[in-house]
C-alpha cells in the first residue's frame, strides 16, 4: 500500500533505474564470466592491473568497489593461480604491487571478450549520438555527486526535473 506523497516514486527515479541498470549489467556480466571460472570483481581486478600495474591493494579496491580485505583474499587466490604476482616483501612500507602473469593476461584476453560482448548487447539499442550522450550524462552525474563547495560542504540542491513524453519537463523539488 503506498501513502501519495510519501517516499520517491521509484517509477519515475533517475537513481533506482541506474541501480536496477547497474544490477542487469552485473548480472549479465557474471554470467560470460562465470563459464571461465570467474567474477565480476575478479575480472574487475586483471582489468585494473592490465591497465595500471603495480596498483596496490587499496587502489585495487576502490577501483573494483570492493573491501580492502575482500581484495586482499582475491590477491592471495590468484597469486595461488598463478594469474598475478606480488613481491615477496615491500620494497617501502606495507604495499605489495600486484602484476598481471602471462596467465593472467591470457585469462584477462577471454574474459574482456566476454565482458566487451555485454557492453555491446547493452547498447545496441542506441545510436553512436545516444551512447555518447548517455557517456555524457553519467560522467557528469558522477562528478556532481562527488563535487564539494569550497568550504567542503555540499552545493545546494538543484531543481530535479522529471521528463513527460512529450520530451518537456516537470520540474518536482529543488526550488
């Protein structure tokens, strides 16, 4: 039973289709993944040091959005694999800089085959103009969420406009 007024109307809510977005690609993603014995935040992982090696285990994951402690146990089961290798000690403090074995890379090869074909399943609805500007959109959502004012505290809201179909828009709180 829903309450008029009361709580966001998640028909109409930019975030919860972005979750529910988020969740289906996930998903898709760890079903190619799955077959080669992998997921999602394992893959997250070969990607990130195919393309920044030597990331340290903090820096690993934030950039998988994971734990530290959870990427921590995902090092260690593919440093057992033999799909990453990590100096036996720190050459300065604490951090052990994982890179990516020939195995790895060759795992990683398949796997962003796999990823790649989702992505590309996920937008094939959209036009090269409509991706670039959905690319758009998200970036700058993401920077809006993470911008602070000068003094560190959050900007003011602005007006949340929700689109009617007729392609104007009603603007709902903000003002």
């Amino acid at each position: 039973m829903s309450q008029k007024g009361a709580g966001i109307d998640l028909d109409k809510s930019l975030g919860y289709l972005l979750k529910e977005a988020s969740s289906a690609l996930r998903t898709a993603m760890e079903e190619v993944l799955r077959p080669l014995g992998m997921s999602v935040t394992h893959y997250s992982c070969l990607e990130l040091l195919a393309q920044r090696p030597g990331l340290s285990n903090s820096e690993l994951a934030r950039g998988a959005f994971v734990t530290r402690q959870t990427m921590n146990v995902l090092l260690q089961n593919l440093e057992r694999d033999g799909y990453v290798t990590r100096p036996a000690e720190a050459a300065v403090g604490k951090v052990l800089p994982a890179r990516l074995t020939p195995s790895g890379r060759r795992s990683l090869e398949k796997a962003t085959a796999a990823v790649r074909s989702v992505e590309v399943r996920m937008l094939s609805g959209m036009t090269e103009a409509e991706q670039a500007h959905a690319f758009r959109s998200l970036q700058s959502m993401i920077s809006s969420l993470r911008e602070r004012d000068g003094d560190g505290s959050w900007p003011a809201p602005r007006p949340i406009r929700t689109p009617r179909p007729d392609g104007s828009a009603d603007q709902v709180s903000g003002s």
